[in-house]
C-alpha cells in the first residue's frame, strides 16, 4: 500500500503541472496587468500553486493554497526504518539522534552530554520495524538498557525521539499528548559558572539578569577555591593533583572518582568564612528578588555538608544540589532535618522507581531530574506528578543542546509542580542557533522558554549548516548510515 506522502506528492505533481501552464496562460495574456504579471511570476517562481485562483486577493489565494497542506501522516501505518546521529560539540560532546520513518518524517532525541552515542544505536536493532507512536510500549522493551547518569542516554534519546515523531504524525505538540499544560512559558534557571574575580563574577552576573532578563541564578561554589589558602582544608594535599582537587577527570582511585564519605577531606571555620563570602558577594550583587541557587561543591561528607549549610543558611539559598551522592538515601534524610535551606538531588537518577525512596520520606525537598536520564518525557511527568501527590516540588537539569532543551520545555508545560529549568549554556553564541522553532515564537524571551503552541512534536528543526560547523572533532560523520546496528543479536527478556 502506498503511504499517504506518496498519495500526496503524485496527486500534488499532477495539480502543480496543470497549474503551471495556468499560469503561464495568464502571464502571456495581453489583458493581463503588469502587477498581476509579476505577482505571478514570482508565484511561479516561489512554488504557489494558483490554478483556479485567479480571481483571489494574494492573501486570499495564499490562505487556500496551503489549507489542504497535509501537515501530519498515518500514524496507523507509521514503521522505524533507520537511525543516526551527529555528535555535537555542545558540552564537549553530545549526540543528537534522528529516528527516520517510512512516511519521510522523522524525530529528534539527545543522546546526555558526554555520553556515548553508542548507547542509542545499540538500540536500533530492537526498534526497527515498530510503530512510532506506541511510544510507552516501546519504552518498556528498551527501558532495561538503561542506568544511572549517562548510561541512560541512549534510552532517554529514542524516548525523546518517538514523542517528536509521535507530536509530527498526529499534527501536535509533544506537551498535548502529555496531557495538555499548565503554563505558556517556563521559567530557566542560568547556570553561573565560578568566576576568578569579584568582578568577573559581577561581569557573568550582570549579562544574566540584566542583558538576559534571567531571574532565577544557579552558582558554584567549590573547595577547589580554597585550595591556595591556607588553613580552609584538612587532608587536601592527599588528593592534589598539579595542586588541583579537581572533580571530574582522573583515575579510578582518585579525588575524582571517589565519592564524598571516602575522601575525609574536611572544612575548617575559616574555609566554611571564605566560602560564605562568595556567596555574601553574590547576594550583594543580585538582591533577594532572584532565587540563588548553589552546586559542585566537591567531595566531602554529611558532616561537612551540614556544616557548609548552617554557614549559608543566613543566605536564603533556593537550593543546595548534589552535597552527596544521590543514592545515599538516609543521609540525604539527616542532612535535610539539620538544615533549614532547600536540598536538591536527582540529575543522575534513571526512572521513577528510584527517585522513589528520597521522595517517599522527604530525604530531598525538591527532586532534580535531567531529562536525558530519568526516562525521558513521560517518566519524568510521571515522576513529577509522584513528587507532587507527596508534596515535593521539581526542577529540571539540562546541560546539552536545544534537542533535549526543548524536550524538558513540553515536559515542564505538563507539569505542576514545576519550578525552574536549568539553561547551561549561556555563554555559547551559536548553541540557540542549532536548531530553529518551527512555530510563531523563539526559544527564549526574557530568561523565560516559550512553550510550543503552534507547531508539532518537539516544535524545533535542525539548522544542518550550523551543526556541521559544531560537530564534534572526534566525529565529524553527519547522520551517516549505520547498518552495523540493524541485526539484533541477544535475547533481552528480564524474566523467565
């Protein structure tokens, strides 16, 4: 059976040739007006068809032209053929993965920054063939591929994915078939990195809430910036590493790759000083209008962070996030008795049933979901909507591209207890650029995201020119072919 696209094109071709000589009829008349005779021409040369028309004012005949235009397809007859990516050099590397159809249209997921787009492809062999739409159905056949952090990327990409695809078959926005929203626009939360002066700092600031209009900050606030002053750390030269205590990179055994009870670094009363003081500066430049929220602290312990929470507790803070690892449950509990200000945890965390235990005995006030790891749209609603039956209030993690950007959009428009949405890359001219709205509005206006309400799926395209020119340097393939990944090879049942 021939796909309706198909239907469409063939009978279009047909209108279109019979149109064509319609219209060069027209022109060639000597009764035709010089300003009919251009308008036609440039209609002719703008692919308007106008046969049958020619009586109709110019927005009249272009009102017509395009109301049968069929924007949406069979979503019954919808069938995966292929998978790809391009690796983005947003975040240092993330993948965007484009999930192709037999009816030509297709939709757009993100593999999480800095993981590998390996963990989408090796679920194309068990995606292949299947209907788009049933996108819970889906989800639960690749859903045990996924884990914690970045292991769940490649789940959450193909999850994001279907929703566009899904949104683009029916003719509507991601966020209506999650249910319908509760706001038109959603409020971001700028990620302010660590500046090396007061007046960096204030520089980075100022762009934010003043040349941005953003009104909600994220800061860090790290012990590496107590590390060249004396006396604000105990068992630091331990871990140093080219007189570094750095967080992210190094070997197994490392400062890095240790989590924060095993470090027994500690926090003397003058570090807890230098520390409050960064903060004390902050507050002093922004007011308490705007929510000021603080991150990457380092490696300590449940002592050390109740300790570094009483010293800012003055500050109002809107959260402290990730003071620990987040699966240590009983801690989160004691840390968040002993302090007054709003703890935060979640962007690792990979489906609802995990986010469950903080959740169910209030170890955490707000939960912190990143999109490209808790599941996807719907997991992520679902894991809202929980929170919010038991009083907990969610904010969202991002720190890729417009991709998953926009997917936290619709997913934070169909939630209530929605707070703020993290926007991480600021300072990065060309990251808005790499994808257009396909709607009446843009992206961002004033800190805020304008949610999609005239365009469907994820409401985005991408810009090809301005991804190829941010592709990753280690992988500069464009959606190239990947029939390596077509074969399924393994039997996944979880059960007997």
């Amino acid at each position: 059976m021939k796909s309706i696209i198909q239907q469409i094109a063939d009978k279009n071709r047909k209108q279109e040739r019979a149109e064509s000589e319609a219209i060069k009829a027209e022109i060639a008349n000597p009764a035709t007006s010089n300003g009919r005779r251009n308008f036609l021409k440039k209609a002719a040369l703008g692919g308007i068809a106008l046969g049958g028309l020619m009586n109709l004012s110019i927005e009249d005949t272009i009102a017509q032209t395009t109301s049968k235009v069929q924007r949406s397809s069979s979503p019954s007859e919808l069938k995966i053929t292929d998978m790809r990516y391009a690796l983005t050099g947003a975040m240092g590397g993330t993948a965007i993965i484009r999930i192709d159809t037999n009816q030509g249209i297709y939709g757009l997921g993100e593999v999480r920054d800095a993981a590998d787009p390996r963990y989408a492809l090796m679920l194309k062999s068990r995606i292949l063939g299947l209907n788009p739409c049933n996108v819970e159905m889906i989800f639960k056949i690749i859903k045990q591929f996924g884990g914690e952090s970045r292991q769940a990327g490649g789940v959450c990409a193909v999850e994001m994915a279907l929703w566009d695809l899904c949104g683009k078959a029916y003719g509507v926005p991601a966020w209506q078939l999650l249910g319908g929203r509760y706001r038109d626009k959603i409020r971001l939360y700028a990620d302010t990195p660590e500046a090396e002066t007061p007046e960096e700092q204030k520089k980075l600031i100022k762009y934010r809430t003043e040349d941005q209009g953003y009104t909600w900050l994220k800061m860090d606030l790290s012990i590496g910036e107590l590390v060249n002053i004396p006396g604000t750390l105990v068992n630091q030269k331990f871990w140093q590493d080219n007189g570094t205590i750095g967080q992210w990179d190094g070997k197994y055994i490392s400062y890095a790759n240790t989590k924060h009870p095993f470090t027994q670094i500690q926090i003397t009363d003058k570090g807890l000083d230098e520390l409050a003081k960064i903060v004390d500066n902050v507050r002093n430049m922004v007011g308490y209008e705007i929510p000021l929220s603080t991150d990457h602290y380092g490696h300590f312990d449940l002592n050390n962070g109740i300790r570094l929470g009483k010293a800012l507790e003055k500050y109002r803070l809107a959260w402290m996030e990730d003071i620990i690892s987040w699966e240590l449950t009983d801690q989160w509990k004691t840390m968040s008795d002993a302090l007054e200000t709003p703890l935060l945890t979640g962007e690792d965390i990979y489906l609802l049933k995990n986010f469950k235990p903080l959740i169910d005995i209030h170890a955490v006030d707000i939960i912190h979901p990143d999109l490209a790891t808790s599941g996807g749209l719907l997991e992520t609603k679902r894991i809202g909507d929980y929170a919010e039956e038991m009083g907990v209030a969610m904010a969202i993690h991002q720190a890729g591209t417009p991709v998953s950007f926009m997917a936290d959009v619709h997913c934070c428009a169909a939630t209530q207890n929605f707070l703020a949405c993290e926007h991480h890359n600021i300072d990065v001219p060309w990251w808005e650029s790499l994808v257009r709205m396909t709607g009446s509005q843009p992206m961002i206006t004033k800190g805020f995201a304008n949610v999609p309400l005239d365009s469907p799926g994820l409401g985005i395209e991408l810009n090809e020119d301005v991804v190829k020119q941010h592709l990753n340097p280690n992988d500069k393939g464009f959606f190239a072919p990947t029939p390596e990944w077509n074969e399924k090879r393994s039997h996944d049942r979880v059960w007997s």
